[in-house]
C-alpha cells in the first residue's frame, strides 16, 4: 500500500470491517461470548449462523481488537464487551442502527444525493422519522441509539455552566427526557419542562421518575413548528437543529425567541464542525445526515453565528463537551 493511496485504502477496508463489526451485533455474538470463550460452531449453533462465514466475521474483528482468538475459540476482549446488550455504555444499539437497510441504502447511494441535492433515502422511503414510525421495533432500537449518543457528556452537562441561575428550563425536542433529566438532577431548584410531539412525550415520564426529578418537571406536547412553551427563561435544544435546512431551523429557533422570557437563554447541544480541514466525527455525521435528511447538516461556529443572527439571538459562548459535542450558549438579541 503505497503512502499516497493509504487513506483511500483505509477508507475502502473500513467498509468491510463496519460490515463484520454489524453483523457480529446483530448476531448477538457478545452476548454469548460475555461468560468465556467459545468455539465458532458452538458460537453460530447460538447465534443460528453458519460456522465458516461466522468464523470469517469474527477474524475481521478480531484484527479490530473486538474479540481474540484463543484455543478454544474466540472470546471477547475489553472492547468487545462494549457490544454486550444492556451493559453499561453498550454500544450495540448504535451499531445496529446505524447498520439497519435504510440506513445502509442512504451511504450507498450519496453519490445520487450529492448529485441532485436531494436525499435518495427521502425520495425512497419519505421522512426519516416517519420511517422510523412505521416500525415500533426500529424507533425503539433507534432510541436506543441515541441515549447512546448522549452517554458521553450526560454525566458533565449539569456541571458545563451554572444553570442553577434559571427558574425553568424547556427541553425543546427532548425526546425520552435523559438530558433534562440529568441537568435537574444537578440543580435541585431548577424547574423543567420537556416539550416533544404528543406520542413521544408519554416516553419521558420513566427517565425522569428514575432520575428523582418527575416532580419538577411538565410534559407538554406539541409542534415546535408551530410554537414552544412560553415565558421560560432557558431553553435547550440538544440534536434538533442538525436535522433541519438553515430555513426550518430559523423557523424553530423564532418560535423559541418569541416564547422566551426578556434576558432568557438558549442553549444549543451539538457537534461543532471545525472551520480546518482537521478530522471530527461532526464531519462523518454531516455525510449521514446529508444522505439521511433533505436539508439536514451539520454547521461550523460561524454557521451557527448566522443562523442565530437571523431569528433574533447572539451567540455568547461555545462550550466543549465529551464525545465531540459542544454547548452553544446565545441571548436573545435586542436588536433581533
């Protein structure tokens, strides 16, 4: 492999190895190996594989450093235990989404949506989330996924900035309420609301009872389309804007302008894209969401600058957090 081609060739090889990686996930392959090592045939009679294509998968990532070989098989290394269902910090649920056939199809066919403009995935199955309904199995596995995603910085956003300073806080968007939930429980006079669409409100209710916060907090269901809970004075919305074009995100953040208490806060949870050519998982979620949304992107600090500018709001700081993200802080503009 020659120096020059090496980063084209690594591109072409990490297909194959995702693809064995999600095939092990979705075979439960961890789970059975999560009491010792195993022999492949014993492995795939489990798992209702076929041993020798089993065994070729497993070899794949076992250069991964997934599972190793051993005498009597393979058996899960420590990063293998992250593919274990239910354990703490399990990634398994997001290999599995990322891996499920839509998904699949909308990477295979970017090259139609780069060339049209247009998102083949929404031209073959319609909306994402409407997908997503129409399969309670996948939208369960698909939450799953993202409380995943959320696992990196769920245990510092309560500590990223004081809002101990805010009398309610409205979760725009907040989904089955795990983010909110671990801000509350960080400020114990903080008030929450968590405002999502009527059949994913109901959701919430067990995250927050298990935090100790139900009590502090109203499910309020609606469009944030159409308007948001007013005269709160902070509110977050955490993987919302990234799904939407520079229009409808406007559209959104209006509405949280004009609900917003005079001198309230915004806060907007998302990955960052730098301005550089440096490598950032914000860069590989963008060609997911260009492949996946029609309009749906991911934005740099200064994107993100404009786009507040134009519904009424002044970016004030950008805050790091775990896992690539970031917690953009923005006042609501006098002038705006």
């Amino acid at each position: 492999m020659s120096s020059s081609g090496k980063p084209v060739w690594e591109a072409i090889y990490g297909l194959s190895r995702f693809a064995a990686l999600a095939a092990v996930a979705e075979l439960g392959c961890a789970d059975h190996l999560a009491d010792g090592p195993r022999r492949v045939d014993e492995l795939a009679d489990l798992c209702g594989a076929d041993a020798p294509s089993l065994h070729r998968a497993l070899r794949e990532v076992a250069s991964m450093g997934i599972v190793r070989s051993t005498d009597d098989g393979y058996e899960l290394t420590e990063h293998g235990m992250t593919l274990r269902s239910g354990a703490p910090g399990s990634l398994r649920p997001a290999v599995r989404a990322i891996a499920q056939e839509g998904l699949w199809y909308a990477i295979g066919a970017l090259t139609r949506t780069v060339r049209t403009g247009r998102s083949a995935f929404a031209e073959r199955y319609g909306s994402f989330y409407a997908y997503l309904d129409r399969d309670p199995a996948l939208r369960t596995l698909f939450d799953e996924y993202m409380i995943a995603r959320t696992r990196p910085y769920l245990g510092t956003i309560a500590a990223s900035y004081d809002f101990s300073r805010f009398h309610t806080l409205v979760d725009v968007g907040g989904g089955r309420g795990h983010l909110l939930a671990a801000v509350l429980a960080g400020h114990p006079r903080l008030k929450g609301v968590l405002f999502d669409l009527d059949h994913v409100v109901p959701g919430a209710a067990r995250a927050l009872g298990e935090r100790g916060v139900a009590d502090r907090c109203r499910l309020v269901a609606g469009d944030f389309f159409d308007s948001v809970p007013p005269g709160a004075d902070a509110y977050l919305l955490a993987s919302v804007l990234h799904n939407w074009s520079d229009q409808e995100a406007v559209r959104i953040l209006r509405n949280v302008r004009s609900a917003m208490s005079p001198g309230g806060t915004l806060f907007v949870l998302e990955m960052v894209l730098p301005d550089d050519d440096s490598p950032h998982p914000g860069k590989d979620m963008d060609i997911r969401m260009l492949a996946v949304f029609d309009g749906g992107m991911e934005r740099t600090r200064q994107e993100y600058t404009t786009l507040l500018r134009a519904a009424g709001f002044r970016l004030a700081e950008v805050i790091p957090l775990p896992g690539s993200f970031a917690l953009v802080v923005a006042d609501g503009d006098p002038g705006g």
